[in-house]
C-alpha cells in the first residue's frame, strides 16, 4: 500500500479518466475507480497493478443512480486513504437543445452537475477537517463559450467551474485544494456517445497531453487550468474584469441607464 494519498476517479474506465488513473498511478498513488463499465475497469486495474505495483479498487457504479452514487459517497467520507478525487465522469448529449427531451436533459444534469457537487460534498467536510486534500473538476471550455451552441452541457461545464472556484475560496484557507480543468476537444468516447464526428473537427487534444498538462497545474496548484490556452493573460484579463464588477453589484437602485427614458 502506498503511503501517498489515494486517488478516486470517477468515469475511470476509458478517455480522460482512464489517463488520469494511469497517470497517479506512476506516481505511487492507490487508487479507486468508478465507472459503469465493471469489465474495462478490471482490466484497467489489472494493467496497472502489473506496470506499477499500486493498490488499485475497482467500484463498478452510474451516478446516476442513487443507490450507486451513495456508495461512492459513503466509499468518499469513510476511507481516509483517499486524498484525491478527480471528478471526471459526465456526458455531452445528443444534438442541440430542441433535439433534447426532459429526460435527457434531466440525467445529462444528474451526471455533470449533481453526482459532481454531491460527491465533493461527500469528501470536503474530512478534507476540511485534515486540512490536506485536492478536488479536481472537470469542466470544459465550452461553459465558456455559448457561442458552441451546446447549451445544457455548456451550462452543466459553467456549473462546474463556478462550483470548483466557489469551493477553492471556501475551502483553500482550510488546506484544501480544488482545481477545475477546462478542456477544448479532446479525443475521448464522449463524441461518440452524442452522436458526433470526432475526426471531423479541427484542433483536437490527445486525452494523454491533454491531462498532462491538467497535471502542469495540479502540481503548480493552478484554480483554473486550461489547457489549450496558450496566453494565460487572457484569462487572468477575463477573471479580473468579472471581479472588478463584484463591487458595483450592491446597489439600493437600479442603474441610471435603466431609469432613463427608453
């Protein structure tokens, strides 16, 4: 067993997820694996236990299924050994927001915004107690950018950034750390599973450079990594003029060009 802290990463059995796990795996950390996919993260953890040696848990679950997520969650509150949780898992949907019924877009919420946020709660209050520990987000830039025209996953992404930050500043003072990784395309299952091209898109990452450099910014305890970014000026331009807003949003009134008439 290995005396650095364990990782539990979720939608562990292919993509991003997958890399992730091998990834802190060559770095000595045990690890527990979540995923719907039972047979392919077998397989995944036995490569792993034969390459590196670690302790590897296999936990076949769906997050969204509420028996599933709450032995994720007991597995997160319970189990000191787990320091790291990467909360990869999500979806991206099929088709544009007219295509999409109640229920789809429903479950693409359930898995990309609630098993997220409950999972980190199931975690932080021990992290928060130990003043040790690091949460990973994995957003995209597409919460960024509604231009893409994914409107429910993009919002689902906007969520995931908004929470990571939120959670950075409550709970940085307390020794925690909480990263949110903001990937552009990237070769993963995840085109596929919506129903679209992979191959006919421009500029898309290789999942092992794209959670290489997620882990650049791990290690330099980066709030928000982006990695096909290359001015990082341009979001610190970005995030200074969202915060230079914060103080003028306390107002008795509304503003002026409001009440002047039309």
């Amino acid at each position: 067993m290995s005396s650095k802290p364990a990782v539990l990463v979720t939608g562990a059995s292919s993509g991003i997820g997958a890399v992730y796990a091998d990834r802190f795996a060559r770095r000595g950390h045990d690890l527990v694996l979540v995923a719907r996919d039972g047979e392919r993260l077998e397989a995944l953890a036995a490569r792993l236990r034969a390459e590196t040696g670690i302790a590897v848990d296999v936990v076949r679950a769906d997050l969204t299924d509420a028996a599933d997520i709450a032995r994720v969650e007991a597995r997160l509150r319970e189990d000191a050994r787990i320091g790291v949780l990467v909360n990869n898992a999500g979806a991206a949907g099929h088709g544009g927001f007219l295509d999409q019924g109640p229920e789809q877009v429903a479950r693409l919420i359930e898995l990309n915004v609630t098993a997220v946020a409950r999972l980190a709660s199931a975690v932080a209050p021990r992290f928060a107690a130990a003043g040790a520990g690091a949460i990973v987000n994995i957003g995209s830039v597409v919460g960024l950018a509604p231009e893409f025209g994914m409107a429910v996953y993009g919002a689902t992404k906007a969520f995931v950034l908004f929470l990571s930050q939120g959670l950075q500043g409550e709970l940085g003072p307390k020794g925690v750390y909480v990263q949110a990784v903001l990937p552009a395309a990237t070769r993963t299952e995840i085109w596929e599973r919506s129903g679209r091209d992979v191959n006919a898109l421009t500029g898309v990452m290789e999942v092992g450079e794209l959670v290489d450099a997620a882990l650049v910014g791990f290690d330099r305890r980066e709030a928000v990594t982006i990695p096909p970014l290359p001015d990082a000026a341009q979001w610190s331009a970005y995030d200074a003029a969202r915060a230079a807003m914060v103080p003028n949003f306390g107002q008795a009134h509304a503003a002026a060009r409001y009440r002047a008439a039309a």
